[in-house]
C-alpha cells in the first residue's frame, strides 16, 4: 500500500494535523501548539472521522504541559476535557478518548511522572486504533471476496483513522492480496469528502474506483453494478442504529429495496452501550453556509433558508452487519454488542 500522509502525529511534543480541508489539491498540515488549535482543527474538519479526531484530542490534551510540574497539569485539566469534548457532538471517540485520559490522570499516583503517563496512555490509544484497523480489514475481506464491486459514503479511509480505515479497510487489504475490487465512491455533499478524500486515497493506491453523485447511486443500484455497500460510523448505538454521514441512510434505503447487503464498519471504541438507540444521539447541525456554498462561493439566492446536519441515523433494520475488531456482529444487535462488549 502506497504510504499516505498521516492524519494526526506527535512530534516533539506538538500535535500535527494534516489539513483536511485542502485536500486533495494540497498536502499542508497545521502544527498544533495549543489545546485552542485542536479544538478548532476538530470544529472545522482539518482533522475528521470519529477515530482520527479522538486521537487528536488525546494528544491535544498534552499541549504546553510537557515543562509543566504534576500540580500544574492537574490544574483545569478536567476544564480541557470538557472543552474538546464540546467541539462536536456526534462522534462518541472524541469523549471516549478524553475521558480514557482524565480517568488515566485521576489514577496516576506518581507526580513526578503525570506527562509521562498521560502521553503513554495517548499513544496506546493511537496504537490501539491502529491494531483495530487491521483487525477491521481481516474480518472484513471474505465480505470483499464475495462482494468485490461495492460503493461507499464519505470517507472511511486513512485518512479517518491511524491506517487503512474502517469501511475501506477490508478493501484495501483485499487489493494488497490481489482481489480486483471496484469501489462507486459517492462524493458526499455537501463538504465533499467522498470526492476530495476518499476518491483521493483509492486513486493514490490504485484501486479501481469511479467517482458518482449522491443521486447517481439509485441508478447505479439498478444496473446491478453494486454487490454491497460498506460504510464507517461515528456512533453505534446499543441497538445497532448507525450514526454516520448524512446521506447514509438514503444508502441504506435503498440496498434494502435492491437487496444488497449493508455493513457498517467500526472499532468497538465507536460502539456506545450507553446510547439506548438512534433517538438518543445528538445530531450536530453546522452552520447553513456549507449547504449555500461550495468552496467559499455562493451557490444559492442570498437570504434563502438551508440546513445542514451533518450525519443521520441508519435503523439497525437496514443494516445487514457490523465488522468490528472483535468480529462480524449480526442481528439482533442488542445481544450481538453486549456479548462482543463483555468479552472485551
């Protein structure tokens, strides 16, 4: 596999974020040196996908402490969590990754190494998403075997995570084995992920894609052209409903009245047992501008009214399995995630 620039990095006690927003036209990155730049490189997608952005606040949480003593870094430090946690909403790896660091700081008894510990307990949780991503792309290749034209949403890649991805980890590990694959890359309004991003990162590795609207996939569908659809999540609830993309649930829709099989890939840090179902997820809405614009241009009479949620929940109902680090979960999901969760 072709090496892609990397998400998120630690260096020399400073935070690197590869700017998201530019791509695919620049590889640029921000240098965070500040808890404030990674709180805005959350909020305005430098850095995007629910893995990727609770690394980056793992590490956000270490910025300017490193000549600090132990009783400076406790100070305000449960303040900082509570901040990054605020940047979006949806995304249940943000708050699971800072809260694995404010209780890593409550039980860390030897001041004199506080920053060490903290930064030990960040890198696991880096570490640890890169584990569960060739795990992904393990349980998920004999559903790319089978199902080798597939179509995804937004983007689910590399650039998401640590490697690989989720949803596009099993198809890169099958392209790494030969299988020919063929991905329809939907372009994802309205920030265009799927086209800046995800076409961006199978291009670079060779694997055979084709770039489509958001409304080419109905028809696309109907020439028998898609053997599964496979998409990542930012939120799994305990009944299997899907937080993801907006426009996901239109996907999943519309497998169901083709019969093709959806999958929703995820690490199980995306699985939220305390999350009842989709009714209970919080949908961030971002500002209308994203909708009435399209690269700082306005595409739309001014005045008029837009919203723009940013993600949509996909029913359990609709989706055929969940390829997770631990395994394939299937229906029904409130007993499948209690069994995966308790064996962990």
């Amino acid at each position: 596999m072709i090496e892609l620039p990397r998400s998120v990095e630690w260096r020399d006690n400073t935070l690197v974020l590869l700017d998201q927003r530019k791509l695919p036209q620049k590889e640029e990155v921000v240098i965070c040196e500040a808890i404030e730049q990674v709180f805005d490189g959350i909020k305005t997608l430098t850095v995007r996908g629910a893995p990727a952005i609770g690394i980056a606040a793992a590490y956000g949480l270490l910025l300017g402490s490193h000549n600090k003593n132990s009783a400076d870094i406790h100070a305000g430090f449960n303040e900082r969590c509570d901040y990054l946690i605020s940047a979006r909403p949806t995304a249940v790896n943000l708050a699971w990754a800072v809260n694995r660091m404010r209780d890593r700081e409550r039980r860390c008894h030897d001041q004199t190494s506080l920053f060490a510990n903290l930064l030990q307990e960040a890198q696991s949780i880096h570490e640890e998403d890169r584990v569960a991503c060739n795990a992904i792309a393990d349980v998920g290749l004999p559903l790319v075997e089978a199902h080798p034209n597939l179509l995804t949403h937004c983007n689910a890649g590399s650039l998401a995570v640590s490697e690989l991805g989720t949803a596009l980890a099993p198809i890169y590990r099958a392209h790494q084995k030969g299988i020919k694959v063929h991905v329809f890359v939907d372009e994802t309004r309205p920030l265009l992920q799927g086209a800046r991003l995800t076409a961006y990162e199978l291009h670079r590795n060779d694997v055979d894609c084709t770039l489509i609207s958001d409304n080419m996939a109905a028809h696309i569908m109907s020439e028998g052209k898609v053997d599964m659809v496979i998409v990542g999540a930012d939120r799994v609830a305990a009944n299997g409903d899907a937080a993801n993309k907006i426009g996901t649930m239109n996907l999943a829709i519309l497998c169901q009245y083709f019969s093709i099989p959806f999958y929703v890939a995820v690490p199980l840090s995306t699985v939220d047992i305390e999350t009842a179902s989709g009714n209970d997820i919080e949908i961030e809405e971002r500002d209308a501008s994203e909708v009435k614009e399209y690269a700082g241009h306005p595409i739309a009479p001014v005045g008029v009214a837009a919203r723009s949620p940013a993600f949509d929940v996909t029913p359990h109902k609709l989706i055929t399995g969940i390829i997770t680090d631990a395994g394939l979960l299937k229906p029904p999901y409130t007993e499948s995630i209690v069994q995966v969760i308790k064996a962990k």
